[in-house]
C-alpha cells in the first residue's frame, strides 16, 4: 500500500514487518496501547492526506462559482432573433452548425459545458448596441430581459431565476444554476431614473454604467485617462439612485476618471462584473492599481476578465490559461483574495485564451490556481471566495445599503439637462429620423420615414 499525494509524492510506504510483529505475539497485551496509538496515527496521517489530495477545483464544491458575466443572450438575438424554439441549451452545442466553435466566433455555452465547469450562478448579460443608444436601447433592452426570463423558464431543472443574494446559495444547493440579470451599458436606460428604476423591478441586478460608447452622464474605457463628462451630477444621482435601489455598480467598461470618481461617491460596495489588471495588460478595459486599492477600501470585487486581448498585451503570442491566472494572482497580491471574483465574458468576445475555451474549463483554472508558485499558497477558503463568496458578501452589502436608506430616502427626481443629451447627441453624429437599430426594422427605407 502507497499513499500517493495528488502532485504525485510517496509519503507513506508499507507498514514496516518489525512494527507488524512488535504488535502481535507475547508482548500483545503490554504493547496494546501502543499498537493503538500507531494505528490512530496512520488513521490521522490518512485524514492528513485526504486533506493534501485537495484540489483547486475541488473548491467549486463547497462554494458556488458565480460567473459575472455572459453574453449568451446577445448571441441568441443577434443569430435566432431571441426565438428560443430554435435554441437546445440541453445540447452539447461545440459542433452544432449554428453554435459551434467553427461556425460562430464567440459562442461557448450550453448546460453540458455549464455542468462540466461547475458553474453555480451567472449574472447573464441584457446588451444592446451602442448604436441604439438615443433610439430604440430601452425597447430592446427589454427584449433582452425579456429572453433571458424565457430562457430561465424554459430550462427549469437547470436554471432558476434569482434576485436575492441569499437566494443564491439556495439555488446552487439545490442543483441549480442562480440565474440573475445585469444590464450592460448605462445607455440602455436612456438618462431616465424611472426607466432605471423599473429594470430593477423587472430582476435586474447590476448595471454597467457605460459599454463602448460614452453616455451624455459618464466616460468610457476608450476616453482612456482623459475625460468628456466624466462622471457628471446626473450621473452621481444614477450611482446614488442604483445604491437606493439595492442595484450593483458595474465599473466595468467605464474610464478610469470615471473608476475613480464613483468609487469617492458611492454609498455601497461596487462590483466589476468583467475587468482584469491593468498593470499586468495596458488595456483601458482593465483596473489600474490605484483604484485597485479604492475597491479594498470600498470593500468592493473585482471580476476577472478572460477576454484574450485583455489578459495578454503581447501580440507576438497567444494568450493561454496562464495569463488569467497572473491577473487573478496579481490582484490577489495587490489587495487580498477578498476582493476578486471571475467575469469570463464567456459570449461576449471572439477569442479565448488556450485552456479555457469553453464554459467548461473554470475547474482547471481553479486547479492551476492552487497549483501556482505565490507566496503563500491560495487556501480552500480564499477559492471559496474567489470563486463566489467575494460577488455574496458584495451583493449582500448592497442590500444592507438599501434597506438602511429606504428608512430616510425616496425615489430621485432628477431629470436629465435637456442640453447635455443635446451635446451628446451631436457628439454621436444623431440625425433625426434614425430612430430604430432592431433587426427587423433595417429593411425599412428609413430616409422615406416622415417625422
Ligand atoms: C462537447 O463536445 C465536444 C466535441 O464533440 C467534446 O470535445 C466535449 O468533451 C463535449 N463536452 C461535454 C461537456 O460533453
Ligand atoms: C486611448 O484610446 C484610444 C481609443 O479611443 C486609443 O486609440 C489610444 O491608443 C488610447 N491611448 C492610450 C494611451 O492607450
Ligand atoms: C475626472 O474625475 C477624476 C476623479 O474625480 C478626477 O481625478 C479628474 O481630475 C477628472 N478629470 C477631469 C478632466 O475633469
Ligand atoms: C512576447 O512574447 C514573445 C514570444 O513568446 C517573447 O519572446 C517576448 O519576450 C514577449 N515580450 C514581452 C514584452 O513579454
Ligand atoms: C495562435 O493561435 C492561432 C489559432 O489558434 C494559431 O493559428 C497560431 O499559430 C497561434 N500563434 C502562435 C504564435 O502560437
Ligand atoms: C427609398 O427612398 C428614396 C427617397 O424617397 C427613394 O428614392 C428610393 O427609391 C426608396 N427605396 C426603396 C427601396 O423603397
Ligand atoms: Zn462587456
């Protein structure tokens, strides 16, 4: 009999034969306690080595992974126009003719690779277009929720639809995946609070303040360090409106000044739903250090992109597993495990970084992650907590900040200054007329339209 660790050790050999006879035979009855103090010592040394077989994704069990973001529900509009009849999320969809790896660029999930990487929750994206933004963005961003709840109904032995931190947990326990909703892009609530407002009664539970375009309230990644509006007084109202509410504040996509602002304004702990380290990969996309250590002061969480272009800035290789782990680890040291979580953009990107190609591939990260030369080493309640824990503790808090304003504070009033979506508008090159960016109504001869 060798006992063998997981990285592969002998750390006991056999039972000696001398230790065999020393408890048998005439000494017998004098040894006795010895032979049971030697036994209870290879019991424990037995426990000892369940607990050194420990694997990194062995964590996914005792913790729920909470995914921050996911854009499964823009590929279902952009390729089957949100007609779920269409769509077997049942199936293991990597070579399907529509949503397989060879026929569409960024789709990479179905329940069986849901399953296999051990996924618990995931907050899954409501996304428009930049391009609707000044139009139709809060019409189709309600058909976004809107396919998300169909497909959460659809699928109910696997999903379930969730609101509540608690309820997460409870979900996952249960053998669900937790099913919540973030809205990506402060554009879809076109400046107007009650628009805002009745998306949280509607279930969603972050919101993006920016995409990839700027709104007429706060900056996008793209303003860089810069700033047009930053973030201007209507858009402290949207912060100060989302932590009345009990909504999450999603920095990710926003600019830096932006980053920084909210995090000197905000009453709740923030999130980012899908953002990696800027020191590590020069991407405006990414976090840099010195708001880094706002969001451990803010007692925030900072959700890892996987995104190949935001992980590896180096253009003569290609970006590998390896990468992400450097971001999580990099972050980790910064600020703590307290404060990083997992946001792959698993739908929402072309490209995947080798060993994580899939929504299967979360158990290796967890295993290399454990496995990885940091000082000291992550321990089963740090991945416990990378892997859900942080986003809990987060959402919780946000609840804490809602139930105590909801004592003093009503619905905000403010109203956007006509001026600002004036300017905003020119800035975007907006042309009367052009209203509408659905899929269906493209055929239309816009320029026939009368207004
Ligand atoms: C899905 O199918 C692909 C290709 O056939 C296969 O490599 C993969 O292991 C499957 N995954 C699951 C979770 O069944
Ligand atoms: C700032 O953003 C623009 C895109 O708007 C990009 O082209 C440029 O390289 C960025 N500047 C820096 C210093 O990264
Ligand atoms: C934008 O806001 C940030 C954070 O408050 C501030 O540091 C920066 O100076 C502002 N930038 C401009 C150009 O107003
Ligand atoms: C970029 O990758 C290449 C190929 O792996 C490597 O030789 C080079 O040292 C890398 N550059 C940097 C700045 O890391
Ligand atoms: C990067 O990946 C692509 C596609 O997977 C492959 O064709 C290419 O050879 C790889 N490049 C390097 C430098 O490994
Ligand atoms: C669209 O409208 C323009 C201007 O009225 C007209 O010349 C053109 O023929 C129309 N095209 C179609 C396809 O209806
Ligand atoms: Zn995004």
């Amino acid at each position: 009999m060798a006992l063998v660790s997981s990285r592969g050790i002998t750390i006991a050999g056999p039972i000696p034969g001398s230790l065999a006879k020393y408890c048998t035979g005439k000494m017998m009855y004098v040894n006795v306690a010895v032979c049971l103090s030697v036994f209870l010592l290879v019991i424990g040394l037995s426990i000892g080595l369940s607990i050194n077989n420990f694997k990194g994704s062995n964590a996914l069990d005792s913790a729920p992974l909470i995914d921050g973001h996911n854009d499964l529900a823009y590929n279902l509009y952009a390729l089957l126009n949100n007609n779920l009849d269409k769509f077997d999320l049942t199936k293991n969809l990597s070579d399907d003719k529509i949503w397989g790896m060879n026929a569409c660029n960024s789709c990479y999930t179905d329940l069986p690779r849901l399953r296999k990487g051990k996924v618990g929750a995931q907050f899954w994206a409501a996304f428009v277009g930049c391009d609707s933004q000044y139009k139709d963005a809060v019409q189709l961003t309600m058909r976004q929720i809107d396919v998300i709840k169909r497909l959460v109904n659809k699928y109910p032995n696997d999903l379930q639809f969730v609101t509540e931190a608690d309820s997460i947990e409870e979900a996952w326990k249960n053998g669900k995946i937790a099913s919540m909703i973030g809205v990506e892009g402060g554009h879809s609530m076109d400046s107007s609070l009650a628009v805002l407002r009745l998306y949280y009664e509607l279930g969603v539970r972050y919101m993006t303040l920016t995409h990839m375009c700027n709104t007429p309230w706060a900056d996008s990644s793209l303003v860089n360090d810069s700033a047009v509006h930053n973030l201007t007084e209507f858009g402290a109202a949207v912060i100060y409106e989302m932590n009345r509410l009990g909504m999450l504040v999603d920095l990710s996509h926003v600019s830096h000044n932006v980053m920084r602002h909210v995090l000197l304004r905000t009453k709740a702990p923030i999130m980012f739903s899908h953002s990696s380290a800027f020191s590590v990969c020069h991407n405006y996309r990414n976090v840099p250090d010195d708001v880094l250590h706002m969001v451990k002061k803010n007692n925030g969480v900072v959700m890892v992109n996987f995104y190949s272009g935001f992980v590896n800035c180096n253009s003569s290789r290609n970006a590998t597993i390896q990468d992400v782990v450097d971001h999580i680890n990099y972050i980790r040291n910064l600020i703590g495990a307290d404060y990083v979580g997992i946001g792959a953009d698993y739908d929402g990107v072309s490209s995947m970084p080798e060993g994580l190609e899939d929504v299967s591939k979360y158990p290796d990260l967890f295993d290399r992650l454990y496995e990885s030369n940091v000082n000291p080493r992550w321990t089963k309640e740090e991945l416990e907590k990378l892997a859900g824990r942080n986003l809990i503790r987060v959402f919780k808090a946000v609840e804490e900040v809602r139930d105590t304003l909801a004592k003093s504070e009503h619905p905000r009033q403010d109203i956007i200054n006509a001026r600002d979506i004036y300017n905003a508008e020119v800035d975007d090159n907006i042309k009367p007329g052009l209203c509408y960016t659905g899929k269906e109504w493209k055929d239309l001869n816009q320029t026939s339209a009368t207004y």
